[in-house]
C-alpha cells in the first residue's frame, strides 16, 4: 500500500476511534466526509470509454510511474493501475459512481479522457473518470505555478523586465504581451498569468522566483507537500514538455489549495482587467503609456458566442495545448454547495467542448450532491493536521493548509455534537470528548467543513 494510503488509513482508524470512543460515553461525533469502503460496487450507468483519437506526439506516457523516463506518447487507454491516493476506486479505469435512491444518472456524452467532480469544501470525490491517469496538463498546471510562487512576493512589488527573463518562453505560447526594458507590479502579472494564460509573466515570476529550475523544484516539493503524486512538473506554464504530467485529481487538489488563498480566489475569479502596454512618446515628446484590455480566457466565466457564463462560476483555470488538448478545472457554487470539477482532453473536437462537459458535469453534481456515496476523497496535504492545529493558522495565506474547528471553521459548524452533563462521570465523560476531539483536530482537521468566501464572487458573475 503507498505510503500516502497508510498515513490516511491511519488517520481515518484514528478519527474513528475518537468517534467510537464519544458514541460509546456520551453522544455522537460526527465527520464532515463519509467515505465508502474499497469495495463499494462500480456503477451499472453507462460510461463512454476514453477516445483514442488526438494521439499526443512528443508527451509523456501516461501510465509512468513517478520519476520514471517517459515514452513518446501517451497511451489511448488508461492504464490497468493507477494511484490509489483517495481512495481504492480512484485507481480504477472507468467510471466510478454509486447512485442511491433520487439521484440523476451522468451525462451520457461525456468524452474526456479523464474527469473529477468534488465537493470543494468537504473534499467528497461524488464521481470520476480515471481519475489517476497521468496526462499532460497544459496551462492548468498554473495553478500549482501560481499557489506555490504567488505568497512569495507582494502585489505592488515592481519589476523591470530583463531580456533574460523571458528566454525560454515556448514558441506558440499564449502571451499577455509582456515588453522587455517595461516595469509591472506581481498583481499586472498575475492578471496576465490568470486571464490571458501568458506564458510570458510566468517566466518573469519565475526569473523573480530565482529562476525556471528553482520554481519547477518548488513547485515539486509542493505538489509532494498536497500529496500530488501523479504530477511531474518540467516546465511552470504547463508547456508541453516530455515527463511533463499530472492528473484530474491532481489538479483538483491544485485548486482546493490554491483557493484556500485570497489572491488566488480574486485572481481566478476576474473576468477583464486594464493590463500595462508599452512607453510610446505624445506628440510633446513625454513619455506616456497606457493600458490595454485583457480577458478571461475561461469561457466559462466569460462566455463565448456558443455558450453562456457559468450560472455560479467562480474561477480557476483552463489550458490547451497540442499534447495535452483542453483541460479544464472550475469551481461554482449553488444553493450554498460548492463543487470543484476538471476535464482532461475531450474526444469531441467540438468549439468549447471542455467547458460544456464541464457545465455538465456542474449540473449533474448539483443535483446528486447528498443523494450518491462518495467513491473516494481529495486527501489533505501532508502537513494540514499539524499547520490546522496551530494557533493562529491560516488558509488564506499557507501555501497548502487550512485550518479546522473552533474559531479557525469559518463556516460556524461544530466538529463534535454538543453534550449535556448529567451529573454523572462527567469529568471522565468531559476528558473522553477533549480527547476525541484532539485527535479529530489532528488527524481529521482537513475533512472538516470550511467555508470560503465564494459567494461574493459569484453574485458578481450574476
């Protein structure tokens, strides 16, 4: 069993054993995320297999394990194992969904090569499509580029572009239209790396950083740190590049951290912005320089001619690339339910097929949120329960963390029920439920329900 399985095998027995402990003395402690044994059965609703088209010339093999060499190409079919991490079926090829009693069945003309539908605050994986399967991930790798590098500087540091701080910008790159001898603030490039995908301001962000190779070791360590273990990062825009991979799942972790964060929430969720264009003289002989209009290019916060805003769209990333194809991975909320859903590689060559695969997936998720058995969860990185049970942590700000309970829960809701002393043994009933609860903060505390402040960024989109 990988080492990641183990530690949330453990965890889960430790939790249990606390709730066992109060049910057993007092009354019930409950967990934010319930999930099915290894053996639960796969579902009898048809799925579309994987396409074999669009075949990735020059990309790694999907099926490699960690650090391995990679072939040529990807292979058509998702390999007979995969990453366990989530849980046992995650790992398995197909569809993996339990439909209890009310629940819509999945869209039936879903494509992808691989996709995740996710409770994003309480981590439930409600369904997915080979989840595991190691695929070329485009500029949706930015969002791991982007919460490892963006608490690093801050947004009104300014910067003066170097000749050398773009080498190495791939030929074919997206480009916010970054000039060389020009000055911007972090947030001009931020903006340009989330709205515009510009391949251009990572490099710059990266030359600040300390350079490519020491942001692509970084951005290593931290998806090691989220227990992202299907990525291999090569380049930080997401170029495609040979070894370069990761997965739906993966990526959804990439977006659960990186939400977590203030900056990232407000980057991801713009929809135009006024980006810095290039000195020029006035007729007077002064130097003047203007501004030029950038759009999101994920349509489904901006819209398109063939489809409509996102009702509930809050961000995050969209990529496409030759290897990779279109990927995709959006967070909505509705009705107080926020989801998290990535697409990988349509087979549809369909005008903004990912987005409305997406849309579907959102539909469906909406609706079978509390009527399906998870099959799996998107596990905590590495650290949370020791940076939760820290005094004074916090999500907004820690590069892959949240915190739980107590004052840290935004959302109000008590980890543990309330009990009422009867009078008797209540200093052994008190040290039981102090004692569960310390081993639900440690060893739980990523489960627990948070609540972001997405809300306000979507009734912006309405």
């Amino acid at each position: 069993m990988p080492a990641p399985m183990k530690q949330t095998v453990r965890r889960s027995l430790l939790v249990t054993s606390a709730t066992l402990a109060a049910l057993a003395l007092t009354a019930p402690v409950s967990l934010a995320v319930p999930i099915p044994p290894p053996s639960a059965p796969l579902s009898p609703s048809p799925s579309p297999s994987p396409s074999a088209s669009k075949p990735a010339s020059g990309s790694p093999s999907a099926g490699a394990s960690k650090g391995a060499s990679a072939s040529a190409s990807p292979s058509v079919a998702p390999p007979a194992k995969m990453s366990t991490v989530g849980g046992a079926r995650l790992g398995q090829a197909g569809t993996q969904v339990t439909i209890a009693g009310g629940a819509p069945v999945l869209p039936k003309d879903l494509t992808a090569r691989s996709w995740i539908v996710a409770d994003a605050e309480s981590g439930a994986v409600l369904a997915a499509h080979n989840a595991h399967w190691r695929l070329p991930p485009a500029s949706t790798l930015k969002m791991l580029f982007a919460d490892t590098v963006l608490p690093r500087f801050p947004r009104t540091t300014a910067h003066k572009v170097a000749p050398k701080d773009m080498a190495g910008v791939g030929a074919g790159s997206s480009l916010v239209g970054i000039k060389e001898g020009e000055t911007y603030t972090v947030h001009d490039l931020w903006l340009g790396v989330f709205l515009r995908s510009g391949n251009d301001a990572v490099h710059v962000l990266s030359a600040m950083n300390g350079g490519v190779a020491a942001t692509v070791a970084q951005m290593n360590e931290h998806a090691d740190e989220l227990q992202a273990l299907d990525t291999d990062v090569v380049s930080p825009d997401g170029y495609d590049a040979p070894g370069q991979v990761s997965s739906a799942y993966d990526l959804t972790l990439f977006a659960r951290s990186g939400l977590q964060k203030k900056d990232f929430r407000e980057y991801c969720s713009t929809v135009s912005a006024k980006f810095p264009g290039a000195t020029t003289k006035n007729k007077k002989g002064k130097p003047s320089r203007g501004t030029f209009e950038i759009q999101n290019t994920n349509r489904l916060l901006s819209g398109d001619y063939d489809i409509s805003q996102y009702p509930g769209i809050a961000g995050v990333k969209n990529g496409n690339t030759t290897n990779a194809g279109a990927t995709f991975t959006g967070v909505a909320e509705r009705n107080g339910k926020v989801l998290l859903v990535t697409v990988m590689n349509p087979a549809k060559s369909d005008h903004n097929e990912v987005y409305k695969e997406t849309a579907a997936l959102f539909d469906w998720g909406f609706q079978a949120a509390g009527k399906v058995t998870p099959v799996g969860e998107l596990i905590a990185p590495r650290n949370a329960a020791q940076s939760s049970a820290q005094p004074g942590a916090n999500p907004s700000s820690s590069a892959g963390g949240g915190q739980a309970g107590g004052a840290g829960n935004a959302s109000g809701k008590p980890v543990a029920g309330a009990v009422a002393d009867d009078g008797s043994g209540g200093m052994w009933i008190a040290l039981a439920i102090t004692g569960g609860l310390l081993v639900l903060l440690a060893g739980g505390a990523w489960l627990v329900n948070r609540r972001w402040p997405l809300p306000d960024l979507v009734r912006r989109r309405r």
